[in-house]
C-alpha cells in the first residue's frame, strides 16, 4: 500500500478535520473524487462525470495504462482501460466502479458532504460508500501492481462507469448495447455492495453478493378535474393517488427465499443456531439492513409529484414507486402491484433491471475466500442476494456473470447499510486500507 509517512499520526483532536498527508493513497484519491461533485437526479439530469473521469483518465495515464473515453450524451463519460494479465489464456475480469452520485442536501448533513472531510478516524461525504471508495481502491490496487513490475493473475478491463444510479441509461446500459467490444474475453466481473463485514455474535462474516433482485421504477398517474380549490370536490387526482400510495406503502409482503437466500441462513443457523428468516437475519445486527430486504419484495414510493397553486385542484397527480422484486418473481410481483393501485392511477414503466443470482463456488468465489481471510483468518464468508442493483446486471446480457466485493473490514456497531444514500455517508480510513490490500491480493491470486 502507498502510505504518505505511515508513522506519522494526525496533529489534530477529535472532531477536527485531519491533512489529507497523514493518510494513504486510496484515502486521499476517494477525498478526491468526493470532491468532484457528480450528484446524478436521474432521468438524465445529472453533473457530468466528465471532470471525475478526467481526473481517473489521468491517474491511469500515469501508470502507463490507455484509458478511453465514452460519452453517452454531453458530458455523460465512462472510462475503461486493459490491464495485460500474467496468464492471457484466461478470460478477463471486469472490475469496475461508476462515477456518479446519488444527491445531498448540505443542510441535512454535519459536513459538507462535498468536501471530502477527514476526521474521527473516517473519510466523510457522498461517495465515500457509493462508490468512491471503491473506485479509489481500483486504482491504487492496480498502481500498486504495476509500480513493482507485477501484473494481475488475468487481464483486467478497468471500467468507471457514468450514470449508475439511474440505472446505467448513460452508461453500463449504453456502453453494452453500442461497444460490446470493449468487453470481449471477459467471462466475470465485480463492483460494489458486498465483501462488507458483518457480526453474528462474537463472529464477524463477509458478504459476498452473488445475486440482486429486480428493479422496477413505475409511475403512478392518478387523472381528475381541475377545478377551484374552495370546490366541493368530485374528481380529486390528489385523494385517489394519496389512496394508492398508502396502498403500495404500507402492504406487508410475505417472506419468500430465493436459493441464495436459503444458502445464506443455513449458514447463519450453524454460525447462531436456529431461528426463523427474519430472526437470522437479524442477528446481523447493525449490518442488517441489507439483509432483511432481501427476504422479501420491496414497494416503496420515493416521489410525489401534483398540484401548481395552492387554490387549484389539479387535472392530475403522480408518484414514483421503487419496487424491487425477487428473481423469478417479478410477473408476479407487477401483478400484485397492479391489484393495489386498483383504479386509482395507472402505471406506467419507467426503468427495468434483472433480477440475477449465480452459485456460491467456484475459482472466484474461492479466491474471495482466500484473500479475505489472508488478512482476516477468523473471519467466514457468506454470500448473499442485493436489495439494489448495479451494472452487473447489463454485464449479464452479454454473458459476464457479476459479483459485489468492495472488501471492508467494519466495526462491529457500524450500521454500513444506512451509509448508502444516507446523510452523514462515511467510512472508517482502517476499513479503506484494508480493502485496499485484500483487493490487491484478490488480483494476484485470482
């Protein structure tokens, strides 16, 4: 690991910011692109990735690599590069990150969640989870390889995607459908949301995402009559989508286990003892957030949108509903849906995503294992189904089976799932380096 003076310790008492000198290369370079503001509103609003590109354009360049430029629409940039491997009769492995961020609202927050604070021990601000964090230990796991004349085990295609959180639209999305080539000999890849730690008891356990659920974004259309707000009303649109969001909001799914899921409690059984799913999961305590959806499908509604003077009732109304269902359950999933918007609104698609789930084995899953508990020979590996999504799931239409593993080695009473879009986002500076290395040696061995 590149370490700027490792022995020196901060000049500076808790709660204080501490010089971005006193800690290592990934730290500094995920302060970096934090500081790169590329909030992405969805729907194609959104600050180019353009300067974050530049910046990680640059980096590669330094390290002898020829990185490539994609622009899906102005500004809207992903970047890729190869990596030669020491062994070219293997398929390659995409690692990839994406480059933009979900938005913060400053007022909200006890930093500015653009400024790439460090203090307290931890880096702070959007991105330092999701996933600039990740992006940075790409980078200097690579640097790492290549300043002593190493390579990875196989040919690397290093991507930095735009445009991730509104679903790839402008970035893996496009980049699959119109330059499949640059992802050609590759039969793996692997990004974010897994190799976290969790606890159950005095045991911590990594987990390994092997699988995300569907992804459906609808919206919701309640129509009426636009008449004076002193009306006795008729045909308010308010009312009858105000009935279908409640709907949708607050019906209680049932539990229903994928084999992944079924995978990931038979081993927490044996770790905890018995229970039923949702007492399992729990016992991951703070690191269960994650869990607990993935027992289940998810309808939650995240936006409203109706009305245009406080005196007027509208013509019409609308919502947006984030549901994301299990693999193999979506049909029936969109139909419940359906059912509980009765008349009320119509839906209306406005994003699709697979749901994907691959088995717990094999030479990579393996080579997770091996390089985790090289740093952390307590530890157990568990795999596990994401609640989200990433751009693992365009990869798949061309055949590249994808994992998450952005190793972190957290504290036990880090709740690391609320970090995820959440204010106060941040990651312990421990848990940054440890990736690092456990990425490095996942890249040498796999």
């Amino acid at each position: 690991m590149s370490l700027v003076n490792p022995q020196q310790k901060p000049d500076s008492s808790p709660g204080e910011p501490v010089p971005l000198a006193c800690v290592s290369e990934t730290a500094r370079i995920a302060a970096d692109l934090i500081r790169i503001d590329t909030s992405n509103r969805g729907q194609g609003d959104a600050n180019p990735e353009l300067p974050a590109a530049e910046y990680v354009a640059e980096y590669l360049t330094g390290l002898g690599l020829k990185p490539q430029f994609f622009e899906s629409a102005p500004g809207r940039v992903s970047v890729v590069t190869r990596v030669p491997g020491a062994d070219p009769t293997l398929p390659a492995l995409v690692l990839h990150g994406h480059l933009d961020v979900v938005p913060a609202d400053p007022a909200n927050w006890s930093v500015d969640p653009f400024a790439g604070v460090i203090k307290d021990g931890m880096l702070w601000g959007r991105g330092a989870v999701d996933m600039k964090i990740m992006d940075a230990m790409m980078l200097t796991a690579v640097a790492e390889l290549l300043r002593a004349g190493e390579l990875p085990r196989r040919e690397l295609i290093l991507a930095f995607f735009a445009d991730e959180e509104n679903g790839g639209v402008f970035g893996s999305q496009w980049l699959v459908k119109n330059h499949p080539e640059v992802f050609a000999g590759a039969a793996t890849a692997v990004s974010e949301v897994g190799g976290y730690s969790v606890h159950f008891g005095d045991k911590r356990a990594y987990l390994l995402q092997t699988g995300e659920k569907c992804l459906d974004w609808v919206r919701l259309t309640a129509k009426g009559t636009a008449q004076h707000g002193s009306s006795i009303p008729l045909d308010n649109p308010l009312t009858k989508l105000a009935r279908a969001v409640a709907r949708v909001g607050d019906h209680e799914w049932p539990v229903e286990l994928t084999p992944t899921t079924a995978e990931l409690l038979q081993q927490i059984e044996q770790l905890t003892g018995p229970g039923s799913p949702t007492e399992l999961v729990a016992r991951a305590g703070a690191g269960s957030g994650f869990l607990k959806s993935s027992l289940r499908v998810t309808t939650n509604p995240t936006v409203l949108d109706a009305g245009y003077m406080h005196n007027v009732i509208p013509d019409t109304a609308g919502a947006i509903v984030d549901m994301r269902s299990l693999p193999g359950s979506r049909e029936a999933a969109m139909q419940k849906l359906v059912e509980l918007v009765g008349d009320d609104a119509d839906i209306t698609p406005i994003f699709s995503g697979k749901g994907m789930e691959t088995d717990f084995s094999g030479e990579l899953v393996e080579a997770v294992r091996e390089s985790l508990l090289r740093h952390d020979p307590e530890a157990v590996v568990l795999p596990y189904l994401l609640s989200g999504g990433t751009d693992n799931k365009h990869l798949s239409d061309i055949g590249i089976v994808g994992y998450g593993f952005a190793p972190l080695k957290l504290p036990r009473d880090m709740d690391f799932p609320a970090m995820f879009h959440g204010v106060d986002e941040r990651v312990p500076l421990t848990a940054i380096d440890f990736g690092h290395r456990v990425l490095l040696d996942f890249l040498r061995t796999y």
